[in-house]
C-alpha cells in the first residue's frame, strides 16, 4: 500500500474511532437508563460487542500509524496495542 493511501486510510480509521467513541457514550447512557428493566441483558451484549469493534478499530490504527513511522515499539494502553513514538 503506498503512503498516500495508508495516510488516507489512516483519516478514515481516524474518523471511525472519533464516531464509535460517540456511539459507545451513547449507547451506555442508554443501557444506564434500562438497567432496571428485566430485559436489558441484549443491550448490554449489543454495547459489549460495539466496544469489542472499537477496540479493534483502534489496534489496527495502531498497527498502521507503526508502519507508517517506520516500525515504531508498541506499547500497552488500556487493553489496545497502541504505537509509541517516544
């Protein structure tokens, strides 16, 4: 893949992850607000299965900005592969 389309590529992730984190917000406020009710265990799967997503979005944005900075380490954040640069 040549640079211009791994940066592009980059732009698009960059955007999903923006999105995602607005969605998983809003979707735990809106589990927050069902967890009295009996059936709320499928909006608690559904929003587990959004964050999983998320996580992987965010690894794979981390392998791709590695690549793009030539190889940099990875180091550990909360859970995601993310590239250290320092």
């Amino acid at each position: 893949m040549s640079k211009q389309a791994q940066y592009l590529k980059l732009a698009s992730l960059n955007k999903i992850i923006v999105e995602g984190r607005d969605r998983v917000d809003e979707q735990q406020t809106r589990v927050m607000m069902l967890a009295d009710l009996p059936d709320c265990r499928d909006a608690v799967v559904l929003l587990q299965a959004l964050q999983r997503s998320m996580r992987l979005v965010s690894w794979h944005r981390a392998k791709l900005v590695e690549e793009l900075v030539g190889g940099g380490t990875a180091a550990r954040l909360d859970g995601v592969e993310a590239c250290s640069m320092g």
